[in-house]
C-alpha cells in the first residue's frame, strides 16, 4: 500500500503555465484543466492583469506597449513564491519567462515551449539532466520563419540528449487553444498526450 501512494506521489508534478500573447484565455485555463484532472498541480499567473484581447495582434501590441521585459519580470516574480522543483511550460510569449527560470531558477525538473523556443544562449546555458519538450506547427510563420524559433528549438535538441521537438502539420500558431478559431482538435489532442507523457 505505502509503495503504492509513492508511486502515485512520484507522478504528480508541479507545473506553472504560462500563457500566449491573447492572454490567460479559456482555452488556456481548460489546458491547465486537462493536466490538472491527471493529477497534477497547475500554476496560471497573469501576465497581462486580466486583459485577454481576441486577436493575436491586439495581444502583441499589448505586450509591447507594456514593455515586453515588464511582461517577463511578471512571470518571474510569480514564480518565487513556489517550491524550486517545478516543470515550467510556456505557450508562445508565455516561452519567454517559461525558459529563462528552466535556465536560470534553480531546481526545474522539466520544461515545455509551445509554438516558441528562444535560443539557449539568451539566459546562459542549459542545466544538465533537464529534459524538455517543444511543440510546434511545421509551417506556422511565426514559429518557423520570423524569429528563428524553430532554428532554436532544432539547436536545442541535438545539443542536449533529453530534449524533444515534435512539429505538426498545419500553420496555426495557437493550435491547442480551444478557446480560438486557431484550434485544431487531432493536433491538440497528440499535444496534450505528450505533455502528460512528459509530466507522467
């Protein structure tokens, strides 16, 4: 019995989930859900103090009239007050703070970039043992062309032996929020599998 309550503990994972430039959506909140519902603990800071927008443009432009590092420094605040073993996950903007604490807080079991990678070198090196998972459409513009994510996420993955790049066929950007017109089922579907996958 006892060993069968610390496998059951070994498998729930601590999860802080950041949201994409529209902003802490239903879709993204029914993501943090779904994991949740597998037995996991789910963190979805703000970024945007309530401000959800209902296009991607608009929630640019959001950001980068707040000031993209201001939009950063709030999801590394949000995290300090919370245990160092944490998988941090990030969808698109949300990559932005998800990366830099995997790469420079102390203790990160595990991360997930959806529809984003930064390069390793923007905040140092890649902590040793860390695995990590990113997801992306194989001809979304923004994760394929402008910014070079995907040239990151390739880098990423032959640099370090427990990192994963899944691509999926489409060119929507936020593909696994349901809350969008960008949604497309069969693909969120085989994301949400290899997130808990991961997490399990």
């Amino acid at each position: 019995m006892f060993e069968i309550f610390g496998s059951l503990e070994r498998m729930m994972t601590e999860v802080v989930l950041y949201h994409h430039a529209q902003g802490l959506t239903d879709g993204v909140r029914a993501f943090a859900d779904e994991l949740r519902q597998a037995g996991h603990t789910v963190h979805t800071p703000d970024l945007y103090e309530g401000n959800t927008y209902a296009t991607l443009e608009e929630g640019i432009e959001y950001a980068r009239s707040t000031g993209f590092g201001v939009v950063l420094e709030r999801g590394i605040e949000a995290a300090q007050s919370l245990p160092e073993r944490v998988v941090y996950a990030g969808f698109s903007l949300g990559v932005m703070p998800a990366q830099k604490l995997t790469q420079t807080r102390p203790g990160a079991v595990g991360a997930l970039f959806y529809y984003s990678c930064l390069p390793v070198e923007e905040f140092g090196s890649w902590p040793d043992g860390v695995p990590v998972q990113v997801h992306g459409m194989d001809q979304d513009p923004f994760f394929t062309e402008e910014g070079g994510d995907l040239d990151a996420a390739r880098a990423l993955t032959a640099a370090v032996p427990e990192a994963e790049l899944f691509l999926y066929p489409g060119k929507e950007h936020l593909f696994a929020d349901s809350s969008l017109p960008s949604y497309d089922e069969p693909s969120a579907k085989l994301l949400l599998q290899r997130t808990l996958d991961f997490l399990g």
